[in-house]
C-alpha cells in the first residue's frame, strides 16, 4: 500500500538527506526545529522563508534555492532519485547495482522510466517525511504543516508534463532514469499515455483518501 512505501523511504530518509535518520522516526516530533530540514522547506525564518507553506519549496529547486523565476525547478534530483530507487526495487537498493532478482515494485507495475506522475509522487513523499505530519489528512493539506500535499502532487504533475521535452528537464530526467533503473537512456514514451501514470494516480488518491 502507498503507506508503505513511504515507510520505506522514511526508513531510509537519513542516507536520502544525509542527515542523522532518527530525525525521521514517526516518535521524533521536532522536525520543525531542525535547520537543515526547515532550509529545504522555506520554513519561517529560513533564508527565502515565508510564513505560510510554498507549494514549491527549496528542497525542489538546484542546491535547494528557492528561484522565484522557476528556471532551477526540479534541479534538486538527487533525493529524489534514492527515493524511487527505494519504492521501485526496496529499501536495500541504493547498495545494489542494476535490477535485484527479487519481487519489487518495478517488476510489479511494469515500470522501467519515470514518468510526470511517478516523479510529482516521490516529490510530495519527500516533503511529507520532511514535515511535521505523522498522517495524510482527506483534506489533502497537512494537519501540522498546512502544506498543501494534493495541490502540490498536481501542480508537479503538471509542471513535469509541461516541461518535459526542455532541454534541461531532459537532462535531468536521463540522470534520474539513469540512477533508478540503471539505465543509459531515457525512454521517448509519451507522457500521455506513459506506463505508471495510473498507478501514482492511484497511490496519491490512497494517500488523501
């Protein structure tokens, strides 16, 4: 179930964000007062903080600064690469090369490239173990953070689909599908009808069910 797979990420959110892992546990409830992590979310008094939650916070942007023109967006790939690693082949996957023999979720769902859906999902995880929500709320903001998760899993989708044939979102989508599925080069399947678009659909609709 989409809980779990985002146990499997926060299980493994300190080698994501280098960071001492027992900041993730669920009992830890001080997130909001690590530096580092409110540097990736914009949090108030942060550089570029604002005091209500951002829809695109640092962490998305390249070194996790925030660009108000939005030409660095999605630069910050390299988390988000260990967390598809994780939910597609496990969570021991990040000290494995190429694909393990073993049932995984890429197996599962058919999925050997990333697609805008896929990609818009790790994000929201990413931000959600981030933050001080222990739960999804059927609202789709957080109960805590009053980030807004759903509004924030559309609009990267969306953005994603917007962007997807520029130059440097092809860059970084080669990096990314290069990383997770340890692959040379990046599928030119339509992002329309892209394999995988169902699935995170149905994974972000549990997450605020």
């Amino acid at each position: 179930g989409r809980s779990s797979e985002i146990g499997k990420i926060r299980l493994m959110a300190g080698r994501i964000f280098s960071l001492n892992a027992s900041y993730f546990d669920l009992s830890f409830m001080q997130r909001d007062t690590i530096p580092e992590i409110q540097k990736m979310l914009g949090g108030p008094g942060t550089a570029g903080g604002r005091s209500s939650p951002s829809k695109f916070p640092p962490i998305l942007f390249t070194n996790s600064e925030m660009d108000p023109t939005m030409s660095t967006v999605f630069g910050n790939w390299e988390p988000l690469v260990k967390a598809i690693r994780i939910v597609m082949f496990g969570k021991n996957s990040l000290d494995i090369s190429g694909w393990p023999r073993a049932k995984c979720n890429a197996r599962k769902w058919g999925t050997m490239s990333s697609t805008p859906g896929l990609l818009a999902w790790g994000w929201v995880a990413l931000i959600f173990i981030l933050s001080s929500d222990t739960s999804f709320t059927k609202s789709g903001v957080g109960a805590k953070s009053r980030l807004p998760y759903a509004a924030m899993f559309t609009a990267y989708k969306q953005l994603w689909v917007t962007l997807w044939d520029q130059p440097r979102i092809c860059t970084i989508r080669k990096k990314i599908d290069a990383y997770v599925w340890q692959s040379s080069s990046t599928s030119n399947i339509a992002t329309s009808d892209a394999e995988g678009e169902d699935f995170t659909s149905d994974l972000m609709r549990l997450a605020i069910a």
